[in-house]
C-alpha cells in the first residue's frame, strides 16, 4: 500500500499542491492527510465534482500550476461538461491531475449500486480522451506513475486521470476532527 505521506510528498516534488473534490470513502485515507496538511487555500471540498474541475482551471489560470480533483467514479458523470467544454484540448488546454476512487470494479464485491458505474469508470475516459493508469499499490511502480503523469500533462497541457482502487493507501486517521457543540436533532 501507498502511504498518504509519500503520496502527497511525491506530488508537492512537482509543485502540485493544489486539490479540489468530493470525498469518497475508498480516498479516505488520502482525503484526512490532505485536510490535515493543507489548508484551506490548498484542499477546496466542493459542492461537486465539475465544481472542483473549474477550481482546479480557475487555479491553473493563475498559477501555471496544475491542480488535483479528488473523487468517486460515481462523479464521473458531473465533469463531462467542463472537461469538454472547459480544459479539453480543442478548448483551453488545461492540465488537471484527476484521483477517481473506482468503486464497483469488475470482478471486485461492492453494493450494488456501484456495479455499472464500475464497468464504464475506463470507458469514460476513454471516450472523453483522458489519459489514465490505475494506481499501483507499490510506492515506487506508483511513483513512475505519477511522473509519467506529471510528464503528459505539462507535455501536453491535457487532463490525466489516477484511478484507485479500494486498499491502494494506508490506513490515516484524520486528526484535526472540528468540535461542534451546536448540532442539530431530528427530534
């Protein structure tokens, strides 16, 4: 398995420390070491999935940096507009480093709710023309990955997708948990 750590660490080496996205449960682990060591300038949970993509343009736009959109595949569907209508490369070219968690794998148990969005998680990207590899769990097979992924995208300028499955990070409990005495009660 991939420690967060290494995995955040190996992307702040290209200057990527930018992220944007929707908490999935199969990122858990990678969404706390985020929450916990950036701040709120550099990790935006947005309201959903093609929000984050225009953060991540909006972000690149000012910076020349590339940005990271975190997601489930279930969120697939929310970044078709911006990707083909925003950083697409017959558009305005511009590079975002996307973290899917692919839930309902082919040949992997999971609810079933999972189950068809699972097997057109690739289908998708392939017919929206992203590049992708599914994250290896081996820090340094990982760590070619993310460079050739680096590499494409500031080659090309084009989006390119990290596609994880459940158990690729270590296991990383947030620490920074917000105390909140004024909850709400249904009753």
């Amino acid at each position: 398995m991939i420690s967060p750590k290494f995995f955040i660490d190996t992307l702040g080496s290209y200057g990527i420390d930018f992220f944007a996205g929707v908490p999935d449960s199969l990122l858990k682990n990678i969404c706390a070491y985020i929450a916990d060591n950036k701040d709120a300038r550099h990790n935006v949970i947005a309201a959903n999935e093609g929000a984050a993509i225009g953060l991540a343009a909006g972000y690149h736009l000012a910076t020349g940096n590339i940005g990271v959109v975190y997601m489930q595949n279930s969120g697939e569907g929310n970044i078709i507009n911006p990707l083909a209508s925003l950083t697409d490369k017959e558009v305005y070219n511009i590079p975002v480093l996307l973290l899917i968690g692919w839930r309902g794998r082919p040949g992997v148990h999971d609810e079933p709710q999972h189950v068809k969005q699972g097997k057109v998680t690739t289908g998708i990207l392939n017919t929206m023309g992203v590049n992708f590899d599914v994250l290896c769990k081996e820090e340094d097979k990982a760590a070619k990955q993310i460079a050739k992924a680096v590499k494409t995208m500031k080659e090309t300028g084009e989006v390119y997708a990290l596609v994880i499955e459940k158990d690729t990070f270590e296991d990383y409990k947030l620490q920074s948990v917000e105390k909140n005495d004024l909850t709400m009660s249904r009753e």
